[in-house]
C-alpha cells in the first residue's frame, strides 16, 4: 500500500453549486509501516477560463492528530464504563 492510499475510505461528500459546479470533501485513512495518517481533502472546482481552462483546487488537511486523540477518548471512556 502506497502512502494515503487506503482500502478504508469514506465515501465522499459532494455538494452540487448554483452554478451546476460540484465539490466534495473526503478522508483517506492510510497506515504505512506502522505510521498511520488521516488526511482530509477538499475538492472545489473553479470556473473555467481562457488562461487556465477547466481546474480544482484541492485543499488537503492532515488530521491525524485529531483522529487518534478522539479514538484515544473514545477508548478510554469505553474502558471507564466496562469497570
């Protein structure tokens, strides 16, 4: 498995603007050599133009951190209600 990439994904988000124009918003869990990383990806499309033509501009968040510190409280509270 390459880094980001992942047989876990969430299905995306896709939201439809007034212009017809589609974004969407996805995370990718990946562990690669027993380093596990979440990324989250926004996809927004832009307006075609006669410089540039069709684009996307993708924003890519690393929210490893936040994931594994919920996670974290998750099974800590799960192993306070078992006792």
């Amino acid at each position: 498995m390459r880094p980001f990439e992942s047989s876990d994904r969430t299905r995306p988000i896709v939201i439809c603007g007034e212009n017809g124009l589609r974004s969407f918003d996805m995370s990718v869990r990946s562990e690669v050599g027993g380093v596990t990383r979440v990324v989250e990806t926004e996809h927004i499309p832009l307006m075609p133009s006669r410089e540039i033509g069709d684009g996307m501009l993708m924003v890519e968040r690393d929210i490893t951190a936040t994931v594994l510190a919920q996670e974290r409280r998750e099974r800590n509270m799960k192993q306070l209600v078992e006792t």
